[in-house]
C-alpha cells in the first residue's frame, strides 16, 4: 500500500464544566465528547525521499510548522523509525479555531494513517501518549469512540457511545478564537492537591450515572467567549427568537450547536437561520 485516505471528523462538546484551575496553569474539566459528520480529509501518501511534504486548500495552514500535523509528525519520528518519507494532503471542511477540534482530529488521524499505511504496529496507548503533547483533546479522535467523557484537561477518556442518531444544525461565526485566551479569561478558583482529588473523583462518578442523552446541555466556557466577542450573544439571542432550547456553543467557541431527532427539523432550522443571518 503506497497512498491512504482518512477521514478526521470533527467533534462539539455536549457538556463542559470547569472544575478548577491547576498548579501548572491548566484547567480541570469534565465534557461530554460527541463526534459528528462533518469532518476534514487527509491522504497520505509514501515518498522515496525521506521527510515531510505538507499540502491543504485552506490559506491559514501554508504554514507547515505551525500545523498540528507537522507537529504530530515530529513527535511520532522521534518514537519509531520508518523507511522514507509522506506527503500529507489537507482537505479541509472543518472551520479553523472554531471549538470542534479540527487541528486536534487532523492530528490524531494522521497518527492513525500512518501507524496503518508504514506499519509500525504501536499500539493505542503509544499514540494517545503522543496526542496528548499535541491537543487535550487528541486521545478522543483516538479512541474511536463516537461518544466519550473527557477528564483532567479532556485528555482522560471515558467512552459513553451511543446508538442514538442525532442531528445538528451548526452556526458558525466568521471568526476564530483562542482557547488559551478564552481559558485565560476564567476566574476559576485554584484546586490544591486534596480538593483536585475529590472534585474529580465526585466529578466522574457522578458524570458516569448519565448514561443516557439526557444529561443537561452546559458549557462554563461560554461567558469567558461572550467577553471576547461579543457578536456571540446575537447568535444565542437569535436561538432564543426562533425558541431552540437545545443549543449550546461547543468548546472555546464560536461555533453554536442546536440538536435535533430528525433531519427534517434540523434542516428546517437551517433555513429559518439562513432567513435571518444570511452571513452566517
């Protein structure tokens, strides 16, 4: 096999409750990880030359040391050695910066192609302690799963999937943001070592009780993001107007979210939206 395609889907967070701040700067956390359809498309493919050729079709990835990709690559040559080289091609469809873990997916199915396409048979465990220097939020994309509980900063998983076939309208705003300047936003108090202990312990158990959907829709990350750009509220506010109760903003944001049980009432919404924001 010299070529292979990998989908890398894209993910929003179901829940996202911010437990407490660490020593090291990073934040606790529990989320609820929900992988959907729309997602990017990797091919990878072997070259003679040893070394890394990166390509996309998005103008804000020409930049191949600053990709997740690139990143992952060093990483994964430093672990194991293979014979040659890859050339990556990026087709992306997964908005930038937009709180569905794009950059992080691209990452973790890049680890997966090419542990598939050289051969190098390293185990889950291998890429998961590789994804985790590279994204919170990577070990999900590994995992498989298409619905999963993250814990400490997201990187922890704890699979939850499901059966249930949802469907979900997204809105995404014509602008990015930073999850570190959103953290850094969060006046969340300081765990010390005995409180981060029994936060995370009753955090988990109490999350895992919530086997089903019902779990309430939260996401502590939203008013830090509101802050930042302020345009967020009109798109709550529109949600509001056209009386969508299960709506949320995935991640750091922007990207908002309503769910749905039937394709006809998502795309129903679509066009309701589209109607009212047509820039969106």
């Amino acid at each position: 096999m010299n070529a292979l395609t990998v989908s890398s889907p894209a993910k929003v967070n179901l829940y996202l409750e911010v437990l407490g701040r660490r020593h090291d700067g990073y934040h606790e956390i529990a989320t609820l990880f929900h992988r959907i359809s729309l997602c990017d498309r990797l091919i990878l493919r072997k070259t003679k030359r040893p070394g890394f050729y990166l390509s996309s079709d998005h103008p804000k990835l020409k930049n191949k040391t600053q990709n997740l990709v690139y990143k992952a690559y060093r990483l994964l040559s430093q672990t194991v050695s293979w014979t040659g080289g890859v050339r990556v091609w990026l087709k992306k469809r997964v908005p930038v910066s937009a709180g569905m873990g794009g950059g992080s997916s691209n990452a973790a199915h890049f680890l997966l192609g090419m542990n598939q396409l050289f051969q190098l048979g390293l185990p889950i465990k291998t890429l998961v302690r590789i994804g985790v220097q590279l994204g919170a939020d990577v070990p999900f994309f590994l995992s498989g799963v298409n619905q999963a509980w993250g814990f400490g900063k997201g990187e922890v998983i704890q699979p939850l999937p499901t059966r249930k076939r949802l469907w979900f309208v997204l809105v995404v705003p014509p602008f990015g943001l930073s999850t570190r300047s959103v953290y850094a936003r969060l006046n969340a108090p300081r765990l010390t070592r005995i409180s981060r202990s029994a936060t995370i312990t009753s955090a988990f158990f109490h999350r895992l009780k919530s086997s089903r959907f019902s779990v309430r829709l939260r996401n502590d990350l939203s008013l830090a993001s509101f802050s930042l750009r302020p345009r967020l509220k009109q798109i709550d506010a529109l949600f509001d107007e056209l009386a969508v109760p299960k709506r949320l903003m995935s991640g750091s944001g922007p990207t908002f979210f309503s769910i749905h049980h039937s394709k006809k009432e998502a795309r129903q919404l679509a066009c309701k939206i589209r109607d009212r924001r047509p820039n969106l």
